[in-house]
C-alpha cells in the first residue's frame, strides 16, 4: 500500500480559472448528464491519481 498522504492544502493552480472551466462544462447539460458528467471527471482524475491509497483518502475527506 502507498503511504502517500492526501494534499489536503491549497494546491490548485488558477482555482478560479478551473472552477470557471468547471462551470462552463456543465452549461446545457440536464441535471442525469451533469451527474454523469461528474461521474466520468471523477474516474478520469481518479485514474491519473492512480493511488488506491490517495483515493481512499480522499473518498473519506469528501465524505467528513
């Protein structure tokens, strides 16, 4: 298992700018394919995460 710990500390480049893009993707989009539109966003960043570790971290720190 990797002991790598989650960032949990500002880390984002240009948040303002991500949450803009963010945003932005969901426009037009109904509230199923939002949710799955988020659903996809989740894997694809789960995978490029790659650590089951790091993702259970973070699956507990959305949920707290």
């Amino acid at each position: 298992m990797n002991d790598t710990p989650l960032i949990t500390a500002a880390h984002l480049e240009a948040p303002d700018d991500f949450y803009e893009s963010l945003i932005e993707a969901h426009q037009n989009l109904s509230t199923d394919e939002s949710h799955a539109f988020n659903a996809r966003l989740v894997l694809v960043l789960a995978n490029h995460i790659g650590s089951l570790s790091v993702l259970r971290q973070a699956l507990a720190a959305a949920r707290a």
